[in-house]
C-alpha cells in the first residue's frame, strides 16, 4: 500500500536583479545569487548584438550572493544587453549608459 507520493524537487534557480543605478554614467552595479555553486559567466553585448565585454569569465562561484562592477567608461552612449550564465541558468537584463 502506498501512503504518499514525493515529487521530485527542483533545483532552485540563480536570482539576477536590475543593474543599480539604471540608467548609469559610467559605473554600474550588476547583482545575482546563486543557490548552488556553480561557473559563471557574464557578457555585455550592445543592440546590434555584438559583445563589448566581458565582465566574468566561466569563473567557479561558491553559493550565495555575488556582485560585479561594469565600469563604461569609454562605451558610447546607450542600452546595452547583460547576459548572465551559471551552468544551465541564463537570463538578461538591459542597462542603459547615459551621459
């Protein structure tokens, strides 16, 4: 007789927040958190989809919170994608340079 049924857990996902400041002068803030360890990567590409930057490269990263800088100086002016990979997470966020 069976008396319960366990469903398999999901692993919990990394957590990416906004960069701060947005929109930002030369200097910004990106945020994320990971719930397990994992190698990381985070790009910058512009609208045309090109890669200005990379800011992390495939770097191992322990559990838990992590911060990154992007200082710009020297990009023009204008929105930027943030692409941010951990394992078999992904997710964007858009930034905007303003001067």
């Amino acid at each position: 007789m069976i008396t319960s049924v366990v469903a398999p857990q999901a692993e919990p996902a990394a957590e990416v927040f906004q960069s701060y400041p947005n929109p930002f002068n030369h200097n910004t803030i990106i945020s994320y958190e990971l719930p397990i360890a994992a190698y990381v990567t985070i790009t910058v590409f512009n609208l045309k989809g090109q890669l200005v930057k990379r800011l992390v490269n495939n770097r191992f990263q322990f559990a838990g919170p992590h911060t990154v800088k992007w200082n710009a100086a020297g990009f023009a002016t204008g929105a930027y994608i943030c692409n941010i990979k951990a394992d078999d997470f992904s997710a964007t966020i858009k930034m905007l340079l303003s001067r």
